[in-house]
C-alpha cells in the first residue's frame, strides 16, 4: 500500500470509530433521551439570522484564502476568489475530498496564480481547518461531554498535534511529506509565510464560531425553549464537520456528521430535536451553497481570463 492510499485509510478509519465511540454511547442514553419531545416553534428572525450568519462565515473563509494567497505574492480579488472557493467546495461531496484542492488548484492556475502557490494555499487551508476546529472542539466547555473523557482527551490530542504541525507548513522538508499524499503530478508544495498563516488561523478560529452562531440561530427559529450555548454549538459543529471531512471514502461526510452532531447536541435539545437540527443544518448549508454556486458559474461563464497578480490581497 503506498503512503497516500495509507493515508486515506488511516484518516477514514479515526472518523469511523469516532463514529462508532458517539453511537456507543447514544444507545447507552436511548431510553431516557427519546421520552424528550419536540416542541417546535418557528421564528423567522431566528432563521434568517442563522442564513445570515453562515453566509457572512463563508466570507470569512474566502478572504482567509485570500491571505493565505498573498503569503504567495500571488492575489485574487475578491470576487474571482469567491467564485472559485464557492465552486471548488462542492468537490467534497465526491470521494476523496482532495477535488477540493484539485478544483481550487485548477481555477486559481486560470487566473494567473502560479500552480504551487494555488495548491499549497489550498492544502493550508484545509490544515487550518483541522487545528482550528480541533481546538474549538477541545475547548468549548461541554461540547463533547457526550463523548465521555475519551472524546475530550482525544480531540485535545488532535488540537495540540495540529497546531504543531502548522508550524511544519513553513517547512519544505515537512511539506515534501504532505505532498506524498497528493495526486501525482502535483506542483511542488512552497512554505507559506508565517504572517499569512495567522491570518488565515484567525479566520478560520472566526468561521467556526459563525457557524456555531448559525446552529444556535437555527435551533432558536425551529424549537421553543432552545438554549444552545454558543462555544456548545461551535465546538459540536466543528468536531461533527471534521469527522466528515477525514471520513474521505464518504462523499460530504454524509451520516458521519449528522451522528456525531445528534450525539454532542442530544444533552442540550433531546435526541429528537438534535436529530431535527442535524437534518436541518445539512439542509441549510446545503442550499446556501447551491444558492451561490448558480451566481458563481454564471460568472465563470461569462468571465475572461486576466493577466497574472503578484501583488498583496
């Protein structure tokens, strides 16, 4: 087995047995969670508020990109990096998870940026990800007490590991093993600038509490008497997306998300509700995303190629 198919292996099989650890212990509560009922109560500010939230998140996200670009000397104006973030994206709903980068790589290299500086830039930002969202994980007070002193334990192991390994990112001798695990034919993977890197730690530490705003907003507009913490919701959203995102054989982490996200929010919303919400945020995310694509192709069709960028974002 070569190191990238070892690699794909090992990440998929910690996202199943955190999968298997979180439906442990949600048969161990059944009984007593299911006697919790629903009590719906939809309010429309609560709702818009969570579109709201989770869109002004996606913005965080690009302009991180955009940072994290410029470490390069390569830039993208805002919009160009908007359409091929929003396009890109949709590649994790196929096997792999590495389209994401592929299809990021591909449009950036359209625009003028120099392949290794659109590749890199594209796997930082997925490492950012992981240390960002591991730690909101680690530290957000409850939000894996569902899993029992495992789960706190291990996701602090992987928030430490991952913050040290962001320092490897500036590294060529670090980066040449990362790019074992890419396509072959891949660009030399380049060492970011370490400016460029806090700032898209920062953005990335802002988009999970957004999306942690967007869950609380959303459990708020669909159930009475929702009280979800929001570095709760953070910290359940954060784990329960990077379980999906490692579990690279399941396109869009579909099931392993939604279980990891019924089982950290049961506590607070009862299984049926946290259930509910699970569906519901995937539905939400789901269309926002097709709500922007159709804007972003439309652009890219009746975009032109410019020139290369070398300067600052």
């Amino acid at each position: 087995m070569n190191r990238r198919a070892l690699f794909r292996v090992l990440l998929t099989t910690a996202a199943l047995v955190a999968v298997g650890i979180a439906l442990s212990d949600l048969a161990g509560q059944w009984g007593e969670l299911t006697q919790q009922p629903v009590q719906w109560a939809f309010r429309p500010g609560y709702l818009a508020g969570a579109i709201l939230a989770a869109l002004a998140t996606y913005l965080v996200l690009i302009d991180s990109w955009r940072r994290v670009l410029g470490g390069y000397g390569d830039a993208l104006p805002f919009p160009v990096a908007a359409r091929i973030w929003i396009l890109s994206n949709f590649g994790k709903y196929l096997p792999g998870k590495l389209w994401i980068i592929a299809g990021m790589a591909v449009m950036a290299g359209k625009e003028g940026v120099r392949p290794a500086a659109a590749v890199t830039s594209a796997v930082i930002m997925q490492a950012l990800a992981l240390a960002s969202g591991a730690a909101v994980g680690a530290f957000a007070p409850g939000a894996l007490a569902a899993l029992g002193p495992w789960g706190g334990t291990g996701a602090l192991g992987v928030a430490v590991a991952s913050f040290l390994g962001l320092g490897l990112l500036i590294s060529p001798r670090a980066l040449g093993v990362v790019q074992g695990v890419l396509p072959a034919g891949a660009p030399t993977l380049e060492p970011v600038r370490a400016p460029a890197l806090a700032l898209g730690l920062v953005g990335n530490l802002l988009a999970w509490l957004g999306y942690g705003l967007a869950t609380r907003w959303l459990a708020e507009g669909l159930f009475a008497g929702a009280e979800l913490p929001l570095l709760v919701a953070a910290g359940a959203f954060a784990v329960s997306y990077l379980a999906g995102l490692l579990a690279l054989v399941v396109p869009g982490g579909i099931g392993v998300r939604e279980t990891i996200f019924t089982v950290l929010l049961a506590p607070y919303l009862g299984i049926r509700s946290a259930v509910a919400l699970a569906i519901a945020s995937r539905l939400l995310m789901t269309l926002i995303e097709l709500g922007l694509a159709l804007p972003a192709a439309l652009a890219r069709r009746g975009g032109t190629q410019e020139p290369p960028r070398t300067t600052g974002p």
